[in-house]
C-alpha cells in the first residue's frame, strides 16, 4: 500500500497562488503516476492534472489548465501542485492519488491510493 499525504491547503484570495503537496510512502515502486483529484460538497471527485512518475508526462484537467502546474520529485516521493489565478470555483478538498498505470488519466477507478485530502478555500 502507498501511503499519501497531502499538505499546504489554505485560504487564498481570488487571483492568488498557493502550493500544494503530497508525499508518498510505503510501497512507491508500483507507481507509475500520481494525480490529483478534487471534490466539493455534492460532487464526484473532479479531476485535476496527472503526471507519469517516470517521464513526466502532464495531463490537465480543463477547468485548469493554463493555470495549475503538477510537477514531482520522484527522489523525494513527492508531489506539488502549483495554483496560479486562483477562482472561487477552484474551492475544494485537493486529494493526491497513485496509479500503478503510467498513462492513467481523469477515472477515480485507475488510482488505487489516496491521500485524506488538504482544503483549499478560494474567497472572492
């Protein structure tokens, strides 16, 4: 089991920025890729960017693209997601999640470890 813990939620006005993290541990060598999901009250998790452990490779949800940067330290076990023009929609508890799949994308189903998720509050 991959344990995932995220870190650095908070509050933020609209337009600012704020970075979040996660760090892995336990079983992190069935890894391919690492995600993160978010989800607001009454809603499925949304996702939110993807990136594969090994090469790097970024998919991004359409609410945030242009604006939200993943990146990870995989010699750290770590990941960041990086919030730029934050709106109040983008309110939401954050959630890291881990695929054994490289190219697993926007599907809850592919991510077999999640975090217990990091608040970010957007205010207007």
């Amino acid at each position: 089991q991959v344990r995932l813990v995220e870190s650095g939620g908070g509050l933020v006005q609209t337009g600012g920025s704020l970075r979040i993290s996660c760090v892995a541990s336990g079983r992190t060598a069935s890894t391919a890729a690492m995600a993160w999901f978010r989800q607001t009250p009454g809603k499925e998790h949304e996702f939110v960017a993807r990136i594969s452990w090994n090469e790097g490779s970024i998919y991004y949800g359409d609410s945030v693209k242009g604006r939200f940067t993943i990146s990870r330290d995989k010699w750290k076990n770590m990941l960041y997601l990086q919030m730029d023009s934050l709106k109040p929609e983008d309110t939401a508890v954050y959630y890291c999640a881990a695929s054994r799949l490289a190219y697993s994308d926007n599907s809850t189903v592919l991510y077999n470890d999640w975090g217990q998720g990091t608040q970010v509050t957007v205010s207007a």
